[in-house]
C-alpha cells in the first residue's frame, strides 16, 4: 500500500462500533403504513425496506448498520421521472421516493424535460427500465456539464430499488472515515488520507482481506474486466448474487456453465459484502444500460453493488479513458466532499465526446448546488510545450542534423521529457501547468545557450541549414504579403510549408535589393537590421538589430560575417543575451570592427537570434570603402 494509514487490522481493537441500526424490514404489506410513519417523523423512525425473498438484502441491511447512523430527509432535486409503470411496483414504494424530488413526471414528459434541461433530475427505475432509450439522449446532455444533472435509482427488481431508495434517508456514521483507491492499471501518488493500493501491492498484500476488513466511506475499484467483474491482480471485483436465479437466454461468464472461474476463487471480492458508502466502479462497462449487456444480470457488477449496503454507486455506461488525472481529480473531491461523477466526468471531458460515469445514489453536495459542478477539463498542453515538441521532431527526424552531431544526446534527453508532459497522466496530474513550463523554460535556456555559442564559433554548423534543408521539402504558400525590407524598399513575405511531419515551415523575406532578408520558423523570433550602406576601411560599423521576441523571456543573439571577412574583423559582441518582451520591439547593438588592410568591396553580415529552439537570422549588406584623404 502507497499510503501512510493504518492498514484494516491496525490499531483495530476488537469488532468496530456498530452505530444505531436506521433500517427497519417490515413485510411488503406493511410497507405503505410504514412509509406514512417514517415520512411522519424521519428523524426518529426507522427507514422501511422489504427483505423477503431476498436474503441478500437482509445481509446487506445487516452490513448497512455499521456504516449508518440516524436518519435525514435529503435535498430534493428539482424533477423527478419514475420509468416503471405505477401498478408495477409495491405500494409504498413511489410514497418513499417522493421527497426526492419537488416535482414528479411521467416517462412521457422526458421529451419536454430534455429541451429544458436545467436543473437536477432524479431517474427512478427497475433496471430493465435503464434502456438506450430513453436514457442515452439524457446521458449525452449532461456532457460538459450542459443540461441536467442526472441522478439515477435503481434496481434489478421493486425490492432492491426500494432498498436504494431507502439508503438516501440513511446518514453515514461519523466513524466513517476510509477513503480507498484500489488500481490496477495506475501508481497515482497518495492524496491526504486515500489508502492507494496498486498492482505492487497486489502482489504482496491480502487485498480480499483489506477491503472486506474496512468500513469504507468511499472506494474506488479500477481495473480490467467486464460487466461481471474487475480485475485486480490476481484479485477480482465479482458481481455474481447467488440469490439471484439464472437466466439462462442471456450469456453468461464461465461460471455459469459450471465451469471455474478465470482467477483464482479463493480471491474473489463479492460486490454486495464490501462495507462502503459510496463505490466506484472504475473500469469500462462496468454500468452497461439493461439493453447493453454482456452478461446475465445475476453477474452484473453494477447490480450487485446495489444490492449492497452503498448508498452510492458509481458505474461506467461503456469505454472510457480513467487514468492518473481521474484518479487524482476523485482523490481531491474525495477528501473535499464533492460529487465523483461530476468530477470524474468533468475530468474526462476532453477525452471523449460523452459522459463516461453515471450516479445511483443522490449528489455528494446539496442538490441546488450547481455551482458544485467543476468545470470541464481540456487536455491543453501550454502552447510553448507543443511548440518546442514540433521543433525537436524536426532536429531529430530528419538529417538536417548529422547522427553524431554533439547535440543530438541532449536534444533528444528533451524529446523524451516533452513526450512524458504531454501525456495526460502527467499534464493533467502529477505537475501543474506551472510546474512544467518552470521546467521546460530552464531546459531551453540551456540549450539555446549551448546553440547560439556554437553558432558564435561555427556560423556554418548544420543547424542554420534550415533555410534550404526544410525549403527543399516544401511547397510555396500561395498567399504572399508585400512588406518593406530593412533597406527601406518593398519586399515579400512569404511561407513554404513542409511536406513531411518533421519539416518545419519556414518564413522568408525576400528583397530585390538585398535578396533573401530574413529567415524564421514560425513563433520564433523575427529580426531586422539596420547599419550604414559603408564603412571606411579601419572604421567602426554601428549596428542596430531589432529583435520582437516569441514570448517573454531570455533570447541569445549574435552576429557574424562571413569566413573570408574574419580575419579582418572583430565582432563586439560576438554573442549576448537579452530579455524579450515578447509584444515590442527592442534595439541591440553590435558593433563590426574593420581592420586598415581590409580590401575595399561588397560585404555583408547575419544577425541571429536563437530562443526556444529556433534560430531566426537577418543578412544586411554593406561596403567597406578606401578611407578618404
């Protein structure tokens, strides 16, 4: 376990207190005289649910009093739909259910509630009711928080919906205060006071005896498997009631037809005997609608739980994409308070177009609090994230770059860094945005360090190729715009983009006068330069280099002239770093010592600027002149 509280048996002297029974089974004809007298007086009486037939239910009834204490009316929702027919279900049933909701419609008005849709809505149906329709159009306008926020009870028959009904009256049991993730396809970092077990653990501890041995106020079970069951390790989540008979139409797992389970027997976890108020069922399909199913409802995981003691279960409808984000974003709620479902499902929101989880059981918070809800994620990396990845994946894909270039190591150590902070688990949960940009800023600024000194002392080193290596694997942007060139004439701007993945676009300026001007990637620092056209031989040329920076930050620049010119020159400086504004203009300055035997003609220099990977350059053209009498 990767949590520092106490195991099950720690600390644990003798059985736990058991609180005061809230439940009271009385006979189905009992019911409705039962009902009129606990609504009479909810705060003393004992919650009426019917047990005969269905020795499950007393067990769980019997399980429920170690979790629960007392009783409470709990806020209403604003609807409520009841999908079984009236005549159907055991009179007293519907009385229980009314407080749940201020207003109560029939099946018939969905249609008029689903083009409101505000407010909170509370589904009351056996499960053979939950079918795609109606329920997948009410499921889909929830996404992102839209529409109503829908609360389902349920049931695979009256008894176990009147039994769920029951629960919402029943108060947890102050002592209640375990919080569990059980993961098998996850490591997440501990949360507070969540117990984390992991595939590691299922290795080494009794997890059968760990999560029958607790009262859980909330738990989370995630793993593989199927409607029936959820893997964790070589422990399995099961869902078979055995009071329940067989259907023998519908599929069954293995079991049913006599053969032995697919794990180990003595490892199975049985649903309805785990000691929680709320479980959550983390894995794909583990809440398929009754028309959605793969097996027969006597295996249904999602059924057995609410045959259970739970007061809330919380079931995936079909696939969805659970992981390090979930996980910590329900470890958060969890310990605060809040509602699972919103905030798992707002944390999946950019994952998939369609709510993963469904609520059996009333909201964690009041229901008129819609302000509760979270807001939907996106999976939006910082732009500067995705930026420097396209920028890696061009060094390092194709050969602008030789394989033994001194770089590559270091290039490619940043490749791997990105890849992991782009991924959700990482991006959406174990850093925060300003975490990663922290660290992606220092790496870059290492790394243009390194590249603008060696530009510095090798102006033709591979990388400011890039012009010519990335334009020979594009095409022309048909849209060109007319800009005016550092020598005050017209120029054009124009873009070749890459034909390949790992081809960068490259922006270039061209002009009659001085030819190709200027050079950049696109978000990468543009430049001009300024300078007299001459130069005495001797003299000084003053330059100024106009610099608009990407973003805000540091930006290396240099300057150089070419190797025929060297010698007869001194560059002052060489290189230099600034801060960029990253929204105006600024000025540098460098100065191109000429030496008294330089030989008077047509020269020219390069200014560059190289900030988060990318290399921008601007060429102007001077003359050195014979030094006048």
């Amino acid at each position: 376990m990767q949590s520092t509280p106490s195991t099950a048996t720690q600390g644990r002297v003798g059985p736990p207190r058991r609180p005061p029974a809230p439940f009271h089974p009385v006979a189905e004809e009992e019911l409705p005289a039962a009902v009129a007298d606990f609504l009479g007086s909810p705060r003393t009486g004992g919650i009426p649910v019917v047990v005969e037939g269905r020795p499950d239910l007393a067990d769980s009834v019997e399980l429920a009093s170690t979790l629960y204490s007392g009783t409470a009316l709990p806020p209403p929702l604003d609807h409520g739909v009841l999908l079984d027919d009236l005549s159907e279900l055991p009179s007293g049933l519907m009385e229980l259910a009314q407080p749940l909701a201020r207003t109560w419609l029939t099946a018939d008005s969905l249609d008029r509630l689903r083009q409101e849709a505000d407010g909170t809505l509370l589904v009351l149906g056996t499960y053979d009711r939950l079918r795609l329709d109606p329920v997948r159009e009410l499921l889909n306008s929830t996404y992102r928080a839209q529409g109503f926020r829908v609360t389902f009870l349920s049931g695979r028959d009256s008894r176990s919906l009147l039994w769920n009904v029951a629960k919402q009256y029943a108060r947890p049991d102050d002592s209640l205060t375990e919080l569990g993730l059980f993961t098998d396809t996850d490591r997440p970092t501990p949360l507070d006071t969540v117990r984390v077990y992991d595939d590691r653990d299922f290795e080494r501890v009794d997890i059968q005896a760990e999560i029958l041995g607790e009262r859980w106020r909330q738990v989370v079970f995630q793993g593989h498997g199927k409607d029936d069951s959820i893997n964790l390790g070589e422990f399995t989540i099961c869902g078979l009631n055995p009071v329940v008979p067989r259907s023998e139409e519908l599929l069954g797992p293995r079991c049913a037809y006599g053969f032995a389970c697919y794990k180990p027997e003595d490892k199975l976890v049985p649903l309805n005997r785990v000691a929680a108020a709320e479980v959550v069922l983390s894995a794909c399909n583990s809440g398929p609608l009754a028309d959605l199913v793969l097996y027969d409802p006597r295996y249904q995981i999602l059924l057995n739980a609410l045959d259970g003691p739970a007061r809330t279960v919380v079931s995936a409808v079909s696939v969805h994409d659970s992981d390090r984000p979930e996980n910590a974003a329900w470890m958060r709620a969890a310990t605060a308070g809040a509602d699972s479902v919103d905030v798992l499902n707002a944390s999946l929101a950019g994952s998939h177009p369609y709510p993963a989880f469904m609520r059996f059981g009333l909201p964690a918070d009041s229901a008129d609090s819609a302000d509760a809800v979270p807001e939907p994620s996106d999976h939006s990396p910082d732009d500067l994230l995705l930026t420097v990845g396209t920028r890696l994946t061009a060094l390092l894909t194709g050969e602008l770059l030789p394989h033994n270039h001194p770089l590559r190591p270091r290039l490619a150590k940043l490749a791997r860094k990105v890849d992991q902070w782009v991924a959700r688990p990482t991006h959406l949960a174990e850093q925060s945005p300003e975490e990663l940009r922290t660290s992606l800023t220092a790496d870059l600024q290492s790394l243009d360090h390194v590249l603008a000194q060696e530009i510095g002392k090798n102006p033709e080193t591979e990388v400011m190729n890039y012009p010519a290596h990335f334009g020979d694997r594009s095409r022309l942007d048909p849209h060109v715009k007319e800009v005016i060139c550092h020598c005050g004439r017209p120029a054009q701007r124009f873009v070749r983009r890459g034909l390949l993945p790992h081809v960068l676009d490259t922006v270039c300026v061209v002009c009659l006068r001085c030819g190709d001007v200027t050079f950049q990637v696109p978000d990468a620092p543009q430049l001009l330069a300024f300078a007299p056209d001459e130069v005495p031989v001797g003299g000084v040329l003053e330059i100024r280099a106009r610099l608009t920076a990407a973003r805000p930050g540091p930006v290396r620049l240099g300057l150089f002239v070419p190797a025929y010119l060297r010698e007869d020159t001194v560059v002052e400086p060489a290189t230099t770093k600034v801060r960029g504004s990253g929204e105006h203009a600024q000025d540098v300055s460098f100065r191109v010592r000429v030496a008294d035997n330089t030989p008077p003609q047509a020269y020219y220099f390069t200014v560059f600027a190289v900030q988060d990977l990318a290399v921008s350059t601007a060429r102007r053209h001077f003359g050195v002149v014979p030094r006048r009498g």
